[in-house]
C-alpha cells in the first residue's frame, strides 16, 4: 500500500514536470519578448524558423536543448556585441539589445528564454 502511494506522488511529479510548470517557464512573457525584438529590428537578421543572416530562433533553441549555461550564453551574446558573420561574408558587431530602461537584465533575460523556448 504505502508502496502504491509513492508511486502515484512520483507519478504526478513527473507529469508536473513533463506540463513544463517550472518557474522560470510561467515567468516567460511572450508578449514583452516579441516587442523588444520588434523594436530591436532583431527579424532583420532573424527569422523564427529561417534563417537569414543570423541562425532563426529555433536553429538557436535547438543548439541549446538541454544546456544548462543556455540562458547565460544567449544574455552575453545579447549584451556583450561580439563579431559576427553576415551572409555576404562581411563582417560587423552584433547588435547588443536595447532595453526601457537601459541594461534591464530581466527583459534580455526573457528575450532569451523567449528564443529558447522556440518550438518545431
Ligand atoms: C545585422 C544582422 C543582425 C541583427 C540585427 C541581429 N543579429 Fe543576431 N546574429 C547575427 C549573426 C550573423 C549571427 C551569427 C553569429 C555567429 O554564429 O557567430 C547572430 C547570432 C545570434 C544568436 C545566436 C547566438 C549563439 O550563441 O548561437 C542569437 C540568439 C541572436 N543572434 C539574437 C539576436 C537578437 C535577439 C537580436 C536583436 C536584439 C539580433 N540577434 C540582431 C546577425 C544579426
């Protein structure tokens, strides 16, 4: 019996972590993330599922799938304007995104999550 009732807690346990009801997922605005890259003119370079001159979001989240330093990586790549490769072959700064107010880490780090999260 108490046997059965510990699997049946595991059970939910895992259901509740396959639902994704991990914090940092209910934290995630979609909504605040879209805005900042629109008005970052990030799909300039970035398709969500095409690439352009950069890698499209998903080709980023896929890179990442199951990194635990992917948040991290993504914030330094936003905030830090390394040199990148454009498609003609010419090279440049990356962008490194503008927030309201300047440097708001919890709005970069939700435009990472955002790009993370982004499915097939
Ligand atoms: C002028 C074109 C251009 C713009 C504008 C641009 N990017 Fe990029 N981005 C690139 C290129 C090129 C790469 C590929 C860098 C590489 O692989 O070395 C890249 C790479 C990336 C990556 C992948 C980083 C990694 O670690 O793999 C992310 C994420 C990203 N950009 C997000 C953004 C966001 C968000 C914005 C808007 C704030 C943005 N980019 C604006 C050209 C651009």
């Amino acid at each position: 019996m108490k046997y059965q009732s510990r699997m049946i807690a595991m059970a939910s346990m895992a259901a509740f972590a396959l639902a994704g009801f991990s914090p940092a997922a209910l934290a995630l605005d979609v909504e605040a993330a879209k805005d900042l890259a629109e008005q970052n003119n990030c799909k300039q370079c970035h398709g969500i599922k095409k690439d352009k001159d950069g890698p499209s979001f998903l080709k980023t989240a896929e890179k990442y799938r199951g990194k635990a330093n992917a948040e991290d990586e993504i914030v330094k790549h936003l905030t830090s304007g390394k040199k990148v490769k454009l498609a003609d072959g010419s090279e440049e700064n990356h962008k490194i995104v503008k927030t309201m107010p300047p440097n708001d880490m919890a709005q970069i780090k939700n435009l990472a999550q955002y790009i993370l999260s982004t499915q097939p």
